[in-house]
C-alpha cells in the first residue's frame, strides 16, 4: 500500500480544537500514515508562536542562566492544548525536563527546536502513533547542510514495523552531535526528508491556506488560485517570496519525484495546489503561472570598454564578492556592462564599501555606480517559453503603469522574467503584471 507523509504547520497545531480536527484528516486517510508537525503557531491575530516563545526563553537564560520566566508562556501553551485534548500524558513532567534541558544545553537552536519536539510528543500521544524524535534521524554535515543519504536511512530503519509515526519538524543533529535547526519555517524540510526516506505516494503540507495564489493577496484582491505547479516554477515562485512553503523543501521529494501536495487544514475539502514534476505536468493554457517580488535589493552596476574581450573580468569582480561572503541573485550583462543584484542585507557592515574598493582595485572600472532599494519581481510560468511576445506584453503593461525598469533578467530556464523596479513602484508594478496577465 502506498504511504503519504502530512505535515502541519503552525497554525494547524495552535490549540486543541484544531490538534482534534488534525487528528480526523489523518484519521480519514488510511495512506496517511506519517506525520510531522510544527510548533503550535498563533490562535489570532497578535498571538506569538511557541517558537517565538521559545526564542525569548533564550534571550533570558543568556541574560540571567535560566529561561524560568519566559518558560512560563510556552507552557501554558501545551498544558491548555493537553487539557483541551484530554491527554493521559503527564504534560508537566514533560515541560519540566525540557525546561531543565535548555537551561543545561545553553543553545539557541536547541531552545528554539523545543515547540516542534513538544508538539510532536502531544500529537504522537494524541493519534496513539509513535513518537519518533529528530534528534535521532534528521543529520547535518560539517558544512550545516543536511545530510539526506544518512537521515533517509535512519528514517527508513525507525518507521520500519510502525503503523503510524509523528516527527517533529525543523531540527535534527548537527556534525557536533549537538541539536541543530533549519531555517525559519523548516519543518516543511523535515515533511519532504521524511517522504522522500519512506518514498510516500504524495507529500501533504496542510497549512492555513488553499494552496498557493497567483500573486500576493495582499496587492491584488482575491487573485487566482493556481491548482498545479512544477517543481522548477514552485522554486522561483517561493524563491522569491511566495512563502507558502520553504523553498528548500522540494529538494528532497523532486530527486524522487513525489508530487507535494498543499492543503487547507481548515478547509480540507478544497483541492489545494499540487506540485509535480515538469514531466507530469498538465499546462492550464495560461502563459503566466505567477507573480511573486521581494523588496530591498542593491544594484552594483559595472561598466568598462571592451569589458567582453578582458579575460578573466567576471571572474576577478566575483571573487571580490566572494571575499566578503555575500550571495549575488543576479548578473545581468551586457558586452561593456555588467550589474551585480544583492539583497541590501547582504551588505550591512560596509561590505558595500569594501567590495566597491576592491571591484576598483580588481579591474579599474571606467564607471561602478551603486543603485540602492530595488525591488525585484519575478513573472514565472512554463507557458511564457513557447509563446511568442510574452516579454512584450510584460514590458508594456509596466509601461503603461510609468513605472521605470532598472533592471531586467530573464532566467537561462525561460521559465521566468525578473524585473527590477524602485521600491516604491513594486505594488504597482505587480498590479500591472497581473492585470495583463490575469485580468482586472
Ligand atoms: N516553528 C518553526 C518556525 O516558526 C519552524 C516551522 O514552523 O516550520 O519557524
């Protein structure tokens, strides 16, 4: 029989009504028989999350040797949800041992991993399945990257004779032996390690929305949900902001090809977003799938005469940047000109200064100018490659809303055309794509 492994997040774990309905979801599926959770998210608006909780109880115990105070919060959070479940498990047993733990451990991450380990215990007593903890299956290399062909194998030896298993989501070991997370929202990472290491029939991630929109709710009214995805646009889409899932996590279930599936804990009826590999992948007859931006990026712009005929000048600017270990999003280039785009972040801590210097020193620029709040926006779809004057349209509707482009970097995939905008035009702008696009 096949196996799905379902994962949910934060808010589909804030309290226990909500833990109740989890339970029926899992309960309606036989296939569903592997689950991993987050730490309980926020119950409303202005809520904290447990693990916000906890990265508070962190602050405390490096101020003052013990997170006793900040402790008090997250419990409450888990005897409230323990009683509301009706749970045999002494709860505060539990909570007592783990708040000694981080007053002994003394990590950020291993304080911070405690609302998923919490979480996944209450969950696993919940649906009577087995806990199994992260700590044990999840690894990370020397170089903090995951280290997948040592955990699918724990993984695979820990679930096996298991009816049901819970995992908590977001950590595992690190190389030092010591409890180590992804980065925020990581637990989606754990839900697609663990598919891939039980080679599940699909990856259910149930969270608080219907799947994913074609641009964000928040600039456009109510925009068009989009039912499928290929992994490559799911990559640039959330790559560049659309923050349903973690970008990361299709690396492990795409090498397997497990199709992930996005779902509504609240509105479980409704189909969600399915993301599949571009082999399996039907065209919905639109041109663009969707529209996602990030603000808050920095343009080095290059210029120097017969720049394409000076060997090794790409190679010398980028090893100044490489020097400062700053990430660069992309090279735009010309044949006299090339652009570097960073996210201004990056930059803090004059390593701006310091690689504008040594781009000078390096090749003796006959211009280098600097371009601060940039604002990036990506039009990303499979249909955009075949069809014949995409990119015009694109530019006209940006046109026709005045606004500038300062920027323009089509993805070597033809999957995608980024635009960069003044920050201050990058509502606008998306409006515009998704009017043309999608219409009004
Ligand atoms: N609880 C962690 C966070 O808030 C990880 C997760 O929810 O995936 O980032």
């Amino acid at each position: 029989m096949s196996v799905k492994v379902c994962k949910f997040g934060g808010t589909s774990m804030a309290d226990g009504n909500v833990v109740a309905n989890v339970k029926k979801i899992i309960d309606s599926d036989k296939e569903r028989r592997f689950v991993v959770v987050s730490a309980p998210g926020k119950r409303y608006s202005g809520d904290v999350k447990v693990t916000d909780l906890l990265y508070a109880c962190f602050e405390e115990l490096r101020n003052t040797g013990t997170c006793a105070d900040a402790f008090k919060a997250v419990r409450a959070r888990f005897t409230d949800i323990a009683k509301q479940l009706g749970l045999k498990l002494d709860i505060n047993s539990v909570l007592d041992e783990t708040q000694k733990r981080i007053d002994e451990e003394k990590s950020e991450d291993f304080t911070a991993s405690r609302g998923e380990y919490l979480s996944a215990r209450v969950v696993a007593e919940y649906l009577g399945a087995e806990f199994i903890d992260a700590e044990d299956v999840i690894f990370f290399k020397e170089d903090g990257t995951l280290d997948g062909g040592k955990s699918y194998k724990a993984i695979a030896d820990a679930v096996n004779g298991a009816e049901k298993a819970v995992f908590p989501g977001f950590y595992g070991t690190g190389a030092d032996g010591r409890v180590k997370t992804f980065s925020r929202g990581g637990s989606d990472i754990t839900g697609a390690v663990v598919a891939r290491a039980v080679n599940a029939s699909l990856y259910e991630n149930w969270t608080d929305v219907s799947g994913f929109l074609a641009c964000d709710p928040r600039i456009v009214d109510s925009p068009k949900s989009i039912r499928q995805l290929s992994y490559k646009e799911l990559r640039e889409l959330s790559y560049m902001g659309a923050n349903v899932l973690h970008s990361e996590s299709i690396f492990p279930v795409r090498k397997a090809n497990i199709p992930i599936q996005i779902k509504n804990t609240f509105r479980p009826e409704d189909e969600g977003t399915t993301i599949v590999p571009t082999s399996r992948y039907v065209p919905s007859g639109g041109t663009v799938t969707g529209i996602a931006g990030k603000k808050n990026f920095t343009v080095i712009f290059i210029e120097k005469s017969l720049m394409n005929a000076e060997i090794g000048f790409v190679r010398k600017v980028l090893s100044v940047i490489e020097q400062e270990s700053v990430p660069v999003e992309h090279i735009p280039s010309g044949i006299d000109t090339m652009s570097l785009v960073i996210e201004s972040g990056a930059l803090a801590h004059y390593k701006l200064e310091r690689i504008l210097e040594g781009i000078k020193n390096a090749v003796e620029p006959d211009i280098i100018r600097v371009i601060e709040n940039i604002a990036l926006i990506a039009t990303v779809g499979h249909g955009m490659s075949s069809l014949v004057g995409t990119s015009a349209r694109l530019f006209n509707a940006i046109a026709s809303a005045d606004i500038n482009i300062k920027m323009i970097d089509q993805g070597s995939s033809e999957l995608n055309i980024v635009v960069g905008v003044k920050n201050d035009d990058y509502e606008k702008c998306i409006k515009a794509v998704y009017a043309e696009f999608f219409g009004k």
